[in-house]
C-alpha cells in the first residue's frame, strides 16, 4: 500500500504522546505482563495436577491412544463417559448422548433430520475437541 509523504507528516503526531501518558502506558502494559505470567503459571499447575491424577485412573491408557487427546481431554471423557462400559453397549448410544447423532423425525410423506438438543453437552465439547485435535495428528 502506497502513502503519500503529506499523510506520513500529518499522522506522525499520532505515534507519539506526553512522557506521563508514556509511563502510564508502561505501567499498565508491564502490570497485564506479570499479571499474565501468573496467569500461565498457575494454569501449568493446574495442567500438572490434571495429568498426575489422569495417570493414576486405570482406564487411562484407553483414552490417552486415542489420537489428538491430551491430559485435559482424557480427563473429560473419562468423567463424562464413566468407568461402566456396559452404560454404553453400543457406539450408537454414545454418540446419541453426546448429541453426535443426529434426530429424524418423520411423520406421513415428510421426514426431518435436525440436531439433537438434549444431550450431554460437556461429552459433546470434548468429542468436538477430540475431534479437532485428531485432524492434527
């Protein structure tokens, strides 16, 4: 993009500002600097502890093959899909509480397929995840 030297002149006002606006301005950016690095220590803890106590679950090593998921994914299905296997008997009844399948309705000539509201939302959310995570791999 082209800018004509006249316009380089008249905006070269707007890249400065007074020596106390200046220091505000440090400050507060230097502030959210420390405020984030703590942010993101504090979420690597966190991190850490999902992963310790994922490590211990019996079932883990299940959910963890599976392509794309990491600690906090594993964590997520295993507490929304539980420890029962015979919960779920077959992958139809999974995927229909997780909202993954999708609702016919058909009724005389006219049939319908829409998406399925009443479902476990958090097992959909990890399952969109899994899924995104999945396509990287």
């Amino acid at each position: 993009m082209f800018l004509p030297r006249c316009w380089l002149r008249r905006c070269a006002n707007l890249l400065t500002a007074s020596p106390g606006t200046v220091a505000g301005k440090s400050y507060s950016a230097q502030s959210y600097t420390r405020l984030l690095q703590l942010l993101n220590s504090q979420l690597a803890d966190y991190d850490d502890a999902i992963a310790a106590a994922v490590g211990e679950h019996p079932y883990a090593p299940i959910y963890a093959s599976f392509p794309g998921v990491g600690p906090v994914t594993t964590a997520v299905l295993l507490a929304e899909i539980g420890e029962d296997r015979h919960r779920y008997p077959r992958p139809e009844v999974l995927l229909a509480e997780a909202g993954l399948a999708p609702v016919t309705r058909s009724s005389g000539r006219s049939r319908s397929v829409r998406f399925r509201y009443a479902a476990n939302t958090r097992l959909r959310e990890s399952a969109m995840w899994w899924a995104y995570n999945s396509m990287k791999e």
